[in-house]
C-alpha cells in the first residue's frame, strides 16, 4: 500500500506542473510494485494476464485565462489530450475562483471526454478560519482568509506558500515567490542562477506571470531607481512578446527573451528589500477589465444579426496603409453595428 500512496502522491505533485494521468491496474498477481515508477503500474504478473486498466484526469483548477478564448493555448492543448484519452476526468469546480463558468458549461466545453465535477461551494470566514488556524501562524490567518475570499483551493495554496511544510511542487503561486524574493547568499550572489527554469516549471502562462509580477513587485522594492529599473525591464519584456504575434513571418524575437527580461527583472535590480511579511497574491485587475470585454462581446453577438460583425482585434488595427496611418478605419466595423442596429429597431420581430 505505501508504494500506492507514494505513487498518487508524486501524480498530485506533477499535475501542477504538466498534464499527466493516473493510470491504475487490477490482477491477482503477488509481485510488489517498484518504487520511482511515475508514468503507470508495472505488470504484477509474468504471464500475459489480462489486465483492466483505468485512467484518471484530475484537473484542480481551469486555466486562469477565459476556457472559450479562442487564443488560450493551454486550453485547447489540455482539451486535445483529454479527448485523445480514454479516461474520466474529475474536475474541481469553484463559482469563487471560476467565475461565471458553470459546471455545465465545463462539461459542454470538454465534449465527449466522461466528466464528473466536483462543486466546490463559498466557505464562511469562520469556517475557514477553522480550516487554516492551526496550520499558520495566527498573524497570518487573517491575511489567508482575507486573500481566499470563501474560495478552498486558493486557501490551501496560499496555507502551503504561508506554512512551515511547504509543498515541493512549483505551482504558480511558487514560482511567483521565488521570482519576487529571489534569495541570494551572504556573498549577495542569488541562489536561484537560472531563473528562468522557475518559468519553464510554472504552471501559468508567461503573460499571466507577468501580470502578476508586475502588480506585486511594488511592495518589494524600497528604493524608486531599483523600480523603475525593473519596470523597464518588464517593458523591454512584453515589447518581445508582441513581436511574436504580429505576422507568421515577423517572428524574429523568440519567446525566451521576453522571458529573460522578465525573469530577471526584479532579482537583478532588487538590491534593497522591503521588509518581509505575509503577502497575499490577489490577481491582477487588468483582467478583471478582461472579463468585462469578453462578456461584452458576448453579449453583443446575442443581437439578432450581429454573428457576422464579429468585434476583433484584428479588425482594429493601427497605422495601415488604408487607414492612411496612424488613425482608425474610416466607417468599416462602426458604421455596420449601426446599420444592423437600425435595421433591427424597424424590425417588428425584433
């Protein structure tokens, strides 16, 4: 049974990481399972028995950009290889942490794939100071709960980033710590001589940790030069990541320099720290306008007429040659919503 247990053990520990699978095996053999196997259960047979296996997606929390953006990445690859998969998934759902997303629609978003959701309701502030106290200082429960805002799975990671007994894996919470209070030595060499391996191993996109980076790492600086020094940095940052996607074929700054300079940006100039203390980690408020604008959207392709007058970003563009540069498109995309708007006032269906 202990090498089972160790076996789920280091599975939980790498879904933060990566998507990964569980894979279970049932057969009368006696021969013990080794230990370091991390992918499935050896055969516990010699003999070719026929053995009945079981997969299991274990999903802990959606991707923090919008599941029906077309442009999430990380959405439709986690979406390709469930449904490539022949297991069930069991996903863990939160109104708190989730959004407006309801469990239906994670199931009418993953398909095909067998989902059970698992509902995770709004928990009390005393029921969570019950939950956390005990496990953290109490100077620091308040700020836990405060942060959680009734939601259990970020109370938890914000418990594991607060207590003694940190957990070994690198969620996004992690690699945040170590990139905003990158330790150094005595010498004041940092400990860290690779950071952009902590992006390599985080679990959140590039663009989501520079946001939050860029939110926190105010409160960690005491001198304004050092700040502004590393705002740069960000700025040179996500310069590189817009030439990625301007043209197919203006791909001259790969994404490992933007992640430099993000990565970078606060341990190379961070010379003077703040006090340390319990800092709780709130998402940034840019994409709570990100939010907004989806549902916007959303709501402006429920007008009768108005699904081939799709709003994207693409249609805006800036400084091309039929708009004489510089200026918006005459007419185009404007004077069309208010045609089909018209249209559907005199419309005694409407």
């Amino acid at each position: 049974m202990g090498d089972e247990i160790s076996h789920f053990e280091s599975f939980c520990m790498e879904c933060s990481k990566n998507i990964c699978t569980l894979e279970m095996q049932d057969s009368k053999g006696t021969k013990k399972i080794k230990k370091g196997q991390s992918k499935s259960f050896a055969s516990t047979s010699s003999d070719s028995k026929r053995i009945r296996r079981k997969q299991i997606y274990l999903v802990h929390q959606l991707p923090l950009a919008s599941p029906s953006d077309p442009n999430n990445l990380r959405t439709h690859e986690a979406l390709q290889t469930f449904n490539r998969g022949r297991g069930k998934m069991v996903v863990v759902h939160s109104e708190e942490g989730d959004g407006s997303l309801g469990p239906k629609d994670i199931e009418r978003l993953i398909g095909g794939v067998p989902c059970q959701v698992i509902q995770c309701s709004k928990v009390g502030v005393r029921a969570m100071r019950r939950i956390v106290g005990g496990r953290v200082a109490k100077k620091e429960v308040n700020a836990i709960v405060d942060a959680a805002d009734g939601d259990v799975r970020r109370a938890i990671i914000l418990t594991e980033m607060g207590g003694d007994k940190r957990d070994t894996k690198l969620s996004h919470f992690h690699a945040l710590g170590k990139l905003l209070y990158c330790k150094r030595g005595e010498d004041g060499k940092l400990n860290d001589a690779d950071p952009e391996i902590v992006i390599e191993r985080s679990d959140m996109g590039q663009q989501g940790l520079q946001a939050f980076l860029q939110m926190h790492c105010v409160e960690f600086f005491t001198e304004i030069d050092e700040l502004a020094r590393a705002l740069d940095c960000f700025s040179d940052s996500e310069l590189f990541e817009s030439k990625i996607y301007t043209t197919p074929t203006d791909n001259l700054f790969p994404r490992a320099y933007s992640a430099t300079f993000m990565a970078r940006a606060v341990s190379t100039n961070l010379k003077n720290k703040a006090d340390y203390k319990f800092k709780a980690f709130n998402k940034p408020k840019c994409w709570d306008v990100g939010k907004k604008v989806r549902e916007e959207k959303q709501a402006w392709r429920g007008i009768r007429g108005f699904n081939q007058y799709v709003v994207e970003e693409r249609e805006m563009k800036l400084g091309s040659e039929e708009a004489g540069g510089g200026v918006l498109k005459g007419g185009g995309l404007k004077e069309e919503l208010e045609d089909v708007i018209e249209s559907d006032d005199d419309d005694d269906d409407w």
